[in-house]
C-alpha cells in the first residue's frame, strides 16, 4: 500500500493495482496467530474454529486497506484536493464462498469520489451482472469513451453515474 500511495502522490502512474495474494495462496499469518494456510481455512469455513481463523485475516486485510484510505484522504493532490477524492479506489476479492467457489454476489468496496463525480456514503445490493460492467464505468468516470470491457454487457446501472 505504501509504493501504491506514493506512486500517486509522486504522480507516478494515477492507475495501480496491488495483489495481496493469488487466489490459491496457502499463506499463513504467524503475526496473527494463525499456522494454518488461508487457502485450507476458506476451504472448511463451516467448522467454527477455521472460520473464526478467516475472519480474523479478513479483518487484517480490511484494517490495512481502511489504513491506506486514511493515508489517502490525508495526502494532498495536485489540485488541493486529496489524493482519495480524486480516486476511485476498488477493494474485492475474486471468490464470495470458499467451500463452494462461487462467484456471485461478491463483496466489492469502492472508495473516493473519482474528482466528485462518485456519490459516496452508500451500500448499493447491485444485480446480477458481471463485475466488468462496474470497469465500464469507471473507465468512463475517468475519461474512456467505451461501451464495453473484458465480458461486460454495458454499464452498471446501480452506480448512479
């Protein structure tokens, strides 16, 4: 997160992107307690003790990333306003169930105003519709006149913008 938030404040790239681990990672997280690979964890969420164990790396993950927002909002741009208001910032992951591999109904946040065009402060239950059709619009927050990204079918609605 650190070489992320300097790359934008240094005006490096405005595009990043920052992996915190492949999707079969089996990493463990001896800073947490925790000896067991994430992977095995989320694949056994339904005995009580590994889902206790995921939920404390999701909380891990999720104190980092509010961190890196926090730094964000108190770093200014180039136009006085902060490096977070002129961003549009996409926190996710790839699998909403473990156990079960599924890919709908994904957990996904979204923070900065994108320079004011975002409306912040929401919780948005968007339909069904392929995670691309969210890109779509960020692209054109951004400036890209494109209909279409990766296997999107237009733009998602739900955003509002």
């Amino acid at each position: 997160y650190d070489m992320l938030l300097l790359s934008f404040q240094t005006d490096s790239t405005r595009i990043g992107t920052l992996l915190l681990a492949y999707d079969g990672s089996n990493r463990t997280f001896p800073n947490l307690g925790i000896s067991e690979g994430h992977h095995f964890l989320t694949h056994n969420q339904r005995e009580d003790q590994y889902a206790t164990k995921v939920a404390t790396i999701d909380q891990y993950y999720i104190r980092s990333f509010a961190r890196f927002l926090k730094r964000m909002n108190e770093t200014d741009d180039v136009d006085g306003q902060s490096l977070l208001h002129n961003s549009m910032i996409i926190y996710g992951g790839a699998i909403a169930d473990g156990n079960r591999h599924t890919h709908e109904n994904l957990p996904v946040v979204m923070a900065g105003h994108a320079g004011g065009a975002l409306p912040t402060g929401r919780f948005l239950q968007a339909k069904k519709q392929p995670m691309a059709n969210l890109f779509v619009n960020m692209l054109n927050l951004y400036g890209v006149d494109v209909d279409q990204f990766g296997d999107s079918t237009g733009r998602m609605d739900d955003l509002g913008v």
